[in-house]
C-alpha cells in the first residue's frame, strides 16, 4: 500500500473513536489529516441528543469536541498536521461525499460495534462504517 498523503477521521462524537485518531497518526506519520466532526441533523432519524438546538451552536459544539479529542491523543508535534472541519449531514451520505471532494487518499474510522443482528438491525439500519465502505472509492479502515 502507498502511503496517503491526506487521510480523513471523520468523528460522531462517539467512544473509542481516538483509537481511529492514534492508529491514524501512528500509520500514517507523514499524512496530512482532517479530522472531521459530522453533526448529525437534528430531523434525522435517531439524531444525538434530540434537543433543539441552533445548527451553528451544534457545528461549534461539535468542532470543539474534535479539538478536545485532537488534544487528548496528538502530542504538539502531530498536531500541527491536524485540522478539524465540521459539516452537517447524514454520516453514511456526507463522509464519502466530503472523501472525494476533499480529494483524501484513505479513510480511518472506528466501527462502533457493526455486528447488528434481527431487530436492532432493522430498527437502526447497517452500520455507518459500513455504509462508508460501500460509498466510497477510497479505501477504509474500520477498526473495531
């Protein structure tokens, strides 16, 4: 595999998803990368949070936890090649649309537990990660 030269890790603002973050810096030392922060809208099904809010409030809110999150992983070295985006928009719709018109080379994402089953599958749908894959001509790795 070459190594890409801009990666994107595209944040929910879920757990574990430093992981994507770490495995990204440490794989790939001399990629430049986007972290991008997706706030979901508020009339998308089972949205985070579910409380009214002003979309520029959430975009803020949501940019400053990527930071946050920037912070607690990147040492100051690693964050100079670091910078944060947040768009608004269906996960599994705005990530590959943002990965080819940002032009990244490789996609690094945490999984959040794609094995849904029965039930939960039919009420919650396939897995974003999962729909990213399937989306997108660039390649991803999820890690679970």
């Amino acid at each position: 595999m070459i190594d890409p030269d801009r990666v994107l890790v595209p944040t929910l603002g879920r757990p574990r998803e430093d992981e994507a973050l770490a495995y990204a810096l440490e794989t790939f030392p001399d990629a430049e990368i986007t972290l991008l922060a997706v706030v979901t809208p508020l009339d998308a099904p089972l949205s985070e949070g579910g409380v009214l809010e002003r979309s520029e409030d959430r975009s803020s809110q949501a940019r400053s936890s990527a930071a946050d999150l920037l912070e607690s992983v990147a040492g100051p070295t690693a964050t100079a090649r670091v910078r944060v985006e947040a768009v608004e928009g269906r996960p599994g719709t705005i990530i590959p649309q943002y990965a080819s018109d940002a032009d990244v080379d490789h996609v690094v994402m945490y999984g959040h537990g794609s094995d849904t089953r029965g039930f939960v599958r039919r009420f919650l749908g396939r897995g974003i990660a999962a729909t990213v894959v399937e989306r997108t001509s660039r390649p991803v790795t999820v890690l679970e």
